[in-house]
C-alpha cells in the first residue's frame, strides 16, 4: 500500500491568469525524499508549483489520501490537500468557492447545483470516482457471521427491533446463539452522502421509511447515537458493545469490524466486498450528468447497498494552472490508481462509465 504524505502548504494567489506561489513548510513522503523545483516525472502537465486543496466525503477519503500521496510523489510541483468533512460539508465548501474541488457521495440536488452555479459562474462537473460498499459493521460477541435482510434492517434503525434476540432476526440466523443484549444503534452526527446512500436503500425497501424518516444527506433518527464521519461510527461501534451502524467498507476493515451479510433482491445473502460492489454497477445505464444511484441492484451476485462517490469541479476554474493540475489529478486517478482502489475494497469504473468520466475531466478549462 502507498504510504501517507503529510504537507503543510501555504499558498499566495497572485492576479493575472491565476499564477499561484506556494511555500511548503513542511513535507515527508515514503521515500523521505523533500519536494524540490524539479518537473514532474510523470503524468503532470504543470510546470510551475501548484497547491488544490479539497473537502468532502469521508467514504473515499482513504482512498482519495493512498491516491494524493502516490501522486504527489511522482509530480513534485503539484501539492493537494484534501480534508474528509463529510459530503455535505464538502457540497458546502465547494459552493462558498473556499476550495478547489468538492467531494460527495451523493450527487447535488438541482438547487444546489443552482447554488454553486451562481457562485462560480460555471456549470459543475459530476465525476465519479469509484464505488463503494455501505455495509452493516456490528459489535457481537461471539457472532462473526450474522444475516440480516431488507425487513430487519428498516425496524432496527426504526426502533421497533430493539433485542438481538428478537425473533426476526433469529429466523434469519438459524444456529446462532443470539445474546439478548439490547441493539445500540450507531449513525452519521454529520451531513453525510453515506447516510443519503443508506437512507435511499431503506426507503426504496420499506414505505414505513420513506413514511417516517425518508432519505436524504440528514434525517431525523428514530433512535441511536452519531459519530462523526465514517472513522467517528466505526469508532463508536468497535467501542460500544451490541451495536451496529452504517461504515463504508475500507472503514470496517481497517477497523476490524463484523460486517453482516445482507439480503439482495434477488434474495440472496451477499457480504460486501469488492466483487459484490462491483456487481451492483454491471449494466447500469448512466446519464449524461453522471449523476445516478446504484442502489438494491436486481443483480443475483450484487450487495444491495452501494454508492458511487464523485468529485465536484467547476467546469470553468478561476486559475489556469489549477485547472491544468486537477486534471492531470483525476486523469491519473481514473487511469493508474486503480490498483490501490482495488487493494482498499473499492470498485473502480466500468469502461463504459471511466470512458465518459475522463471526458468529463478533460472538459475542465479556465
């Protein structure tokens, strides 16, 4: 796995076409190596130091991190740095123009698209990056391998199952022993494209949710206690327990957490992994703004709960060596990081989908 790399950037604007100064106060790499002014090695079309700085969703912030740094490595004058705040966040920076590019895991709704349109005074770009699976982490003793369907899953974060050993769940696990603990329902504190991707699963499965609660970045919860991003709810489930909660799968992972397998349409029980999430995006057909959902796929093979997760960017940017630089970025991303999405547990773009991706990317101009 590419090693992390941490910079402190401070970064002057200067008039003109947007030349831009950057001083690095201080930087570390894998190879212990410092930026120096050399041109970048690689894929990078910039010839002078150029900083991005970006802000959003916490779902594919490990794989967004993995990718700047092996990136950074390889084009010296680029720095990027990106801050998991949650989708939300994210669409709300981007919008007040305070970053370069926004990330979220739920596509803008028409006013906010307006919103920022406005602000910019340029169209936005949708431009997925990769899928993800939402899974079900929970903390058991002594039950590794749990099943949950659409059904249990709607009442337990309604309230209305409230033991671990409520006999819907038991039917569905038949020899495992069940303690009688009280469940400890774990959700999103913030405005999370994660909560839109699983609030919209359980309101296309149950009406009573789309009844009582709906779907959405925020909801009003029945019950339960919220973390902050997805490290903030895999935190309080590996901590807490007897509860369960809503995690993106590298999160789960790195957290060594029990993840249920969950009833698809097709009726079957699928554990979320790369195979499963990429089979929930197999034959999808995707408009022309790239904004779509992938969610409770008919196929037998696909985990019901998948998102993608997007990049937010001004079609036309205010600075012509950051729009050179976010599309060398994304170019690379796109092209030659998928063998870290793949090792992290995310599925990468069919061709179909990466093909009008990169020409979304290749639109951006200044």
């Amino acid at each position: 796995m590419v090693g992390l790399i941490v910079v402190v950037v401070v970064a002057a604007l200067v008039g003109g076409c947007g030349d831009t100064t950057t001083t690095t106060a201080a930087a570390t790499s894998t190879s212990g190596a410092a930026p120096t002014t050399a041109a970048p090695t690689t894929t990078a079309a910039v010839a002078v130091r150029v900083s991005l700085t970006g802000a959003g969703a916490t779902f594919p912030a490990p794989l967004y991190l993995e990718w700047i740094g092996a990136f950074m490595d390889a084009n010296e004058n680029t720095t990027i740095n990106y801050q998991g705040i949650g989708s939300g966040g994210g669409i709300q920076q981007f919008t007040q123009m305070t970053v370069d590019f926004g990330a979220s895991d739920a596509p803008m709704k028409d006013e906010e698209i307006a919103a920022a349109e406005a602000a910019g005074g340029s169209s936005v770009l949708h431009i997925p990056t990769v899928f993800g699976a939402v899974t079900l982490a929970y903390n058991l003793t002594g039950v590794s391998d749990l099943k949950l369907d659409a059904d249990t899953t709607v009442d337990i974060f309604l309230g209305t199952i409230s033991t671990w050993n409520d006999p819907a769940i038991v039917a569905l696990n038949p020899g495992v022993t069940l303690p009688g603990d009280a469940i400890q329902v774990v959700h999103r504190s913030d405005s999370s494209g994660t909560t839109n991707a699983f609030t919209s699963y359980l309101a296309a499965v149950s009406p009573d949710w789309e009844a009582e609660v709906g779907a959405g970045k925020e909801v009003e919860w029945p019950v339960g206690t919220g973390g902050q991003g997805n490290d903030g709810v895999a935190a309080v489930i590996q901590q807490q327990p007897g509860s369960i909660g809503y995690v993106e799968l590298a999160y789960a992972i790195e957290s060594k957490l029990a993840v249920a397998a969950l009833k698809n349409q097709a009726g079957s029980f699928i554990t979320p992994s790369l195979e499963s999430t990429t089979a929930a995006a197999a034959g999808v057909e995707f408009p022309d703004d790239l904004r779509f959902s992938v969610a409770n796929s008919p196929a037998a093979d696909a985990y019901p709960i998948v998102t993608a997760t997007w990049i937010l960017a001004f079609e036309k940017m205010k600075d012509a060596n950051k729009a050179e630089a976010l599309k060398s970025f994304l170019t690379w991303a796109l092209s030659e990081g998928e063998d870290v999405a793949h090792e992290l547990g995310y599925a990468t773009l069919p061709d179909n989908l990466k093909a009008v991706a990169l020409q979304k990317v290749g639109s951006i101009r200044w």
